[in-house]
C-alpha cells in the first residue's frame, strides 16, 4: 500500500511503519491497521498521520541524501548520520 504513492521500496515501506509506530508509540500492528482502513474512506487518526507525514519528511531528506540505512541510527527517527 506504501510503495506505490511513496515511491518506496519494501523495506523502506516497512521502516516507514516501524519508526512512525516508535515515535507516536503506538503498536505496528495498529499503525499498519490505520494505513489499511485508509483504503476503505477510514481517516487515519490525525495524531497518527502527524507521525507519519513527520516520518516521511525525514525519509525523503534521507532518500535525498542517498537514502537511510534500515535499522541503524542514533535516535529512534534515524535522523542522525552517526
């Protein structure tokens, strides 16, 4: 569902739903949930798509910049080059 309107990878898609999961600590499972119902005219929760439109910001500065490395980072958005 990600991949196609984000222009993303798989891994990417799921690094997307990882780290907007930790940052608005929120279950993966209810993250994943919200992305799916969207495809049924169910708004995601404003609170969850704050997170998530934050997410993608950060990963299109990455992408920009050669892309993020899955699962390695500093803080929990990835937002450090360390």
């Amino acid at each position: 569902m990600l991949l196609a309107p984000w222009s993303c990878t798989q891994e990417e898609a799921w690094q997307i739903l990882v780290r907007a999961s930790q940052h608005a600590n929120t279950k993966l499972h209810d993250v994943a949930e919200a992305e799916v119902a969207t495809t049924q005219q169910t708004p995601m929760p404003a609170d969850l798509q704050d997170h998530l439109a934050l997410i993608l910001t950060i990963w299109r500065a990455h992408r920009a910049r050669g892309g993020w490395r899955a699962g390695v980072s500093g803080n929990r958005l990835g937002t450090d080059d360390s």
